[in-house]
C-alpha cells in the first residue's frame, strides 16, 4: 500500500471520525481546523508539496481544488460534493482506502453527511439514534447553546412562499431549523437567507441543480445548494421562489 498522507476539510462529525480512523490506525494526518467556507487545498499547500517529496502520497479530504494541476495530479481526492456529488459518503471513501469496512456507527456518520435524516432512516436508524448523530454533528461544528436558541426563533418566525419555508437569519447556523422542521414535514423546502452573506436552499434534487447551474461559486450536496455570495442572494431566493410556484 502506498504510504498516505491526509489533509483535512471543514470540520464537522464526518471529519471528526475521520480523525478518529486515522488515529486509530496511525496515520499521518494535517489539521488546520477549517471551516467549510475556507477548506481549500491551498490552505496546505506547502505540506502537501513536503509530503510529495517525502514520497507519501497526498489525500485531499473535502478540499477545494485551488491548487496547480501538476500537484493535483499527485493527490488523491476524496469528496463528495459538488463535482464529486454521486460518490459515497467521504469517511467511506477513507476506510474503502485503508481496506476497512465501516461499522454501524460509521454508517450512520456517512448516511448523515451525504443524505442526512431521511438517509438514516433508509439505514434502519431509530430516532433516538439519528438525534444523537445529530446532537453530535452540531457540536463537532461548535453550534453554541446561544446559537440554536437564535437558529429556532428565526424559524418561529419564518414565513411560508409558493411553499417554501422561507427564513432570515444573522448566522450561518442551520442544523437546529432542518431537524426541527424534519420531523414535521419530512419533505425539505427551506430556503436561508444569512444576513452573514450566505444563501442555502434546502429542496428537490431538480431545483438543486437549476440552481447550481444558474449560479457562480455555488456549492452542493444531495438535496441541498448553497451560495456564498450576498449579491446574488435576492436573485437566487427569487429563482427558488419561482421556480416552487
């Protein structure tokens, strides 16, 4: 087996367990603790020129490919977003290269981050075992006892458009308004709008997909889409909007 060494992505329970692997088998790993937004290749990219050279061979975990094709070409990615959006969950993709089977709890992790609750249902999970993956997820991205209160106001205080569930919020703070409102309505139809900057929409795969094509910088997964930009936000809420009508 090729000696690996992995670089690490925004830090949520999924990565956390990929940490936990990795310890557990004593593997080499880089952890500059990043968030979704600024997990980028880049971020390591001095290390992971030293690794090449050290005659490991890179894995990029949930890494924006920012870097040069030449130094790409010597990595390997593992991801399961945007461009990489039909491949199994990443912690699988880690164990798949260490030649190990996931466990039940890791199935569970994996089912969450790339098909969340209703993922974990089809898995045969009881809801107390999805609320504390849940529980669980929410801490691994340091989602404060203050945060969630603020989170579960702005959804009491959400209006309903063209049967969009549609909610203003200070902070990129979801989790605690998808899984609230899960249990209610199981079909996902909420769009954010972060006053931070930031527009997410959870919905149908098909709006999902309108909506990455339409615009620049867009990210996704399975069921969702996102956008960093604040300048497209009204018009990115508009063409959710519309297109739910």
């Amino acid at each position: 087996m090729e000696k690996l060494f992995f670089f690490l992505g925004g830090n949520d329970l999924e990565m956390v367990e990929i940490k936990n692997i990795l310890n557990a088998n004593a593997l080499p790993f880089a952890d500059k603790g990043l968030s979704w937004h600024n997990a980028t290749a880049s971020a390591y990219l001095e290390q992971i020129r030293q690794a090449v050279a050290d005659n490991f061979k890179p894995v990029l975990v949930e890494l924006k490919a920012d870097i040069a094709e030449d130094v790409l070409a010597q990595c390997v990615i593992v991801d399961h977003h945007d461009a990489n959006i039909a491949r199994e969950a990443s912690v699988l993709q880690v164990l798949a290269l260490l030649g190990l089977e996931p466990n039940w709890r890791q199935r569970l992790i994996a089912a969450n981050d790339s098909g969340y609750i209703p993922a974990m249902l089809k898995l045969g999970a009881t809801r107390q075992e999805i609320e504390q993956i849940r529980l669980e997820d929410w801490k691994a991205q340091n989602i404060s006892d203050e945060l969630i209160a603020e989170a579960l106001t702005a959804y009491r205080n959400a209006q309903t458009v063209n049967g969009v569930l549609v909610i203003d919020m200070e902070h990129f703070c979801f989790a605690p308004v998808t899984d609230s409102a899960f249990w209610v309505q199981k079909r996902q139809n909420i769009l954010f709008k972060f006053r931070e900057g930031r527009t997410l929409y959870f919905g149908p795969d098909d709006i999902c997909t309108k909506v990455y094509d339409t615009f620049p910088k867009c990210w996704r997964g399975k069921g969702f889409v996102g956008n960093p930009d604040i300048s497209l936000q009204a018009e990115m809420a508009e063409l959710v909007l519309n297109l739910n009508a």
